[in-house]
C-alpha cells in the first residue's frame, strides 16, 4: 500500500484517524505536533493542558522559543563578575520559569556548610550539610532533587523550610559541579496551585545546564581579568625593587595594600624575626587600605610614592612590644613555617589577645603566612578580619596570598642586600679617608724638609751595600 493510498483513506475516514491516535499517541506527542503546527502555520497556539507552565514554555517550545528564553537568561547573567550574583540571577529566572512564588538560594562559601544568599542580606545565616534540620541542609547532603510539602513534616528535615509560613509546595534542587561538589543548592517555593512534577524539573535542568555554561565562562573572564590585575601589579613591584630604588617601606607597604585587596582583608601587619634575641618585631604594623570606586587594583601600575602613610606605619610598629617566637598565631608561624587560617581568633588557644588589648581592635578572623628566604623563616606576613562572604578566608585566599608572600621576601631580601652593599660602601669611603689622610704629609713637615734640604747620597752610606 502506497504512501498516496494511506493519505487517501485517513482523509475519509477521520474517525479512525481519530480513534487511533486517541489509542495510540501520547499528550506529550500530540503538544508536540500542536507546536510544530503552530510553527508551519506561523501563528500562536496555546496549549491545550493546564502543565503550560512548563511544557508550553520549554519542552515542546519550537527551536525560536527556545533560543528567545535562553537569550533572555543570557542577559540576565551578562555584566556581573561576581558568582553570588551570577547565581542569584539564575535561579530567578528560574524562579520565574516554573512559576515559583519565591525562592531561596545557599551557597557553599565553606566545606560542610551552605550559606543563604540574596543581595539584600546584610548578614547571611549559615547552617550545617546534614540531615535532621532543614530541607536544603539535607537536599545538600544527598545531592539529589528533593519535592516536599509543608503540610506533610518529614523526618529527614523537621524543620522544612524556614521562614515559611502555611502550606507551600517545595522543589529543592542542588547544584553541582563538573567534578560533583556541592556550589549551591534553589529551594522554589509555591504558596498555590499544584506541586512540583517532572515537567519542572526537566525545566530547572534544562536552565541550569544552559546557566551553567554561562556562569562557567562568566567566571573564566572575571579570573582572567583579576589575574591580569594581579599580573600588572606584580610587574610594577618587580621594576620598582630592580630599577627605582624606591624606600623598601613603601614597597612592602604596596604589597601589602595588593594583597589585602585581594583577599579582601581589612587589616594586615608585617613581623621581622630578629634571630639574636629569638624575638619577632613588629615592621609594618595595622596597614589599612581605602577602596576605589570600582574595587579594582586602579593603583597597581602607579608610581609607589606612599612616603606619608609609611610613616604612619612605622610609627604604629613602634608602640608593638616585640614578642618571643612561639607566642600568639604570628609566633606559632615563625616557629613552625605552617600557613594559618583562624576562623575566629578568640576561639583558638594560639591566639594571643596582648596586641588587641593595646590598640583597642577586635581580631575576628586571621590568615598568616610566613615569609622564607632560602629556606628560613625571616618574618611573618598577616591579614586580619576577611570583610566579604562568611567573614572567613577561603583556601583561594591562601593561593593569592602566598604569591604576594613571596613578593614580599623578594623586597625584604632585597633591601637587606642593598643595606649590606650600602653600609660596605659606608666602610669604604671611611678607609678611603683614613688612607688618603695618612698618605698626605702635613704642611708643616713638608716645610720643615724644604728648610733643612734634601740630604746629599754622598754624606750617607750606600744602603745597597
């Protein structure tokens, strides 16, 4: 039977074209068809089921459809380099795709917890990944999409969804990366209408794998950017130490500024062993910095010509009684070589609280690194209270302090050899003088020989025999 036969018999008779499909062929099929219709007839056709939320809008959506939404999420994400924000814009559009009236998005700023993120919050809450408490705090430990209502509790998660009042419908989702660690988990919210099913979750995969993508290379062009920051800062501190001859102080005050900038630290304090008395003395003592209006390193590349607030450093270090080696988080890096990361500083026994006491300061969170050269310790280099996400330093953090650690002993080296070829110069030109003075008769011995005259060989014996 031909092709032209078949067509010839569905046309006359419909009603058998009708009952098999209504035998025979899925919703899901029969939606598809509708769009695809939809698309040849270039007119609008509404989807004839009530799941129009999800499936109308993506998964039997024409390629167009798709391409518009997927734009629309791309510009969304486009113009910020910050992952928390880039994050927080995703799942709002998410949000908005399943019809969620409201979400909640945590991220995992530290390994085992998950932190609540939104741009509003002044002070984000953190909690634990483990089962027992809360729906994200489970959803974050099992890594698996979770749909929950809160007029059913559930043992795994008691505590359900804070902050949510009456009965809701919950879809919570974890995102995860490439290598399967936890980045973030969306907790979507529905106050009414039906729960969450498949066709939702089809769609939150479907924009998370397309934002993924885009929060990956939006994050590959904000690291590219601050590492050619980084870079050119670096170039400029290498041209000052070998070309300018500028004062070590402001040196190693720059470093410092940069690295706190990086980290994001509102303090940092540079200590120098003094290996005669065993002691550490404080060199460059409560650097502070002050932002540009673009947070960006838009000093890195200046003249460092700081002499002023070197000044002001220096005179902070002296009123810093030196310490023995071993005593407080600064000593315990001296002695050991380790790098620190103190999370809170009053809660590790390490922790000396002498300096706070004098300068009326309050030390929250701390990250020391020492400063080697050839293998020995010669100081310590500090940054205090991180002032962004959880307050606490991260192991990038450590990773970008410790280039700015060894930049920092270059400049220490440095100096010190300058002061070595310096101070020799000094002993040079004081023997220098001491010859010359002792090389040169005085006027009066030269006028003494001129009187007596120059004694004749004849009135002498001949030494030679």
């Amino acid at each position: 039977m031909s092709w032209d036969q078949v067509k010839t018999y569905l046309t006359s008779n419909p009603d058998n074209l009708e009952d098999y499909i209504l035998d025979h062929i899925g919703l899901d099929t029969l939606e598809k068809w509708l769009q695809r219709k939809s698309k040849k007839l270039n007119k609008p056709v509404k989807s004839s089921t009530s799941r129009n939320s999800c499936l109308g809008k993506w998964k039997f959506s024409v390629e167009a459809d798709k391409r518009s939404m997927l734009t629309e999420l791309s510009q969304h994400l486009v113009g910020s380099s910050n992952k928390a924000l880039l994050m927080w814009e995703l799942a709002n559009c998410i949000s908005s795709a399943v019809d969620a009236d409201q979400f909640k998005l945590y991220l995992v700023y530290t390994e085992g917890e998950i932190t609540e993120f939104a741009p509003e919050i002044e002070k984000p809450t953190s909690q634990p990944i483990r089962s027992g408490t809360t729906l994200a705090a489970h959803c974050a430990k099992v890594k698996d999409v979770l749909k929950f209502s809160t007029a059913t509790p559930d043992p795994r998660y008691p505590k359900g969804v804070p902050g949510i009042k009456g009965a809701a419908k919950v879809l919570c989702y974890p995102v995860c990366s490439e290598n399967e660690e936890l980045e973030a988990v969306i907790e979507l919210v529905r106050s009414k209408g039906h729960t969450f099913n498949e066709d939702d979750i089809e769609v939150v995969n479907s924009y998370l794998v397309w934002g993924g993508v885009s929060i990956h290379f939006a994050d590959i062009y904000s690291k590219v950017q601050h590492q050619k920051s980084v870079n050119d800062f670096l170039l400029s501190v290498v041209k000052s130490i070998f070309q300018e001859m500028i004062s070590m102080d402001t040196l190693i005050v720059q470093i410092m500024n940069q690295a706190q900038k990086l980290v994001d630290a509102d303090r940092a304090s540079l200590f120098l062993v003094d290996t005669k008395t065993n002691q550490l003395y404080a060199r460059i003592f409560d650097v502070s910095i002050e932002q540009t209006e673009d947070g960006e390193f838009s000093q890195a590349t200046k003249e460092i010509s700081e002499e002023n607030k070197t000044k002001q450093f220096l005179q902070k270090s002296a009123n810093i009684e030196p310490f023995p080696i071993g005593k407080g988080i600064a000593g315990h890096v001296a002695q050991t070589g380790e790098t620190l990361n103190v999370a809170d500083a009053y809660k590790d026994d390490r922790f000396n609280p002498a300096i706070d006491e004098e300068t009326g300061y309050t030390t929250k969170s701390i990250l020391c690194m020492p400063i080697c050269i050839r293998g020995s310790v010669i100081g310590v280099l500090q940054m205090i209270n991180k002032k962004s996400g959880e307050e606490t330093f991260t192991t990038e953090d450590e990773e970008s302090f410790k280039t700015f650690a060894v930049y920092c002993g270059l400049a220490l080296h440095h100096a010190k050899l300058y002061d070595k070829i310096r101070r020799s110069e000094q002993k040079y030109k004081v023997a220098l003088e001491v010859l010359s003075y002792h090389n040169a008769a005085a006027m009066d011995e030269i006028e003494e020989v001129i009187n007596e005259g120059i004694p004749k060989i004849e009135d002498h014996e001949d030494i030679s025999t």
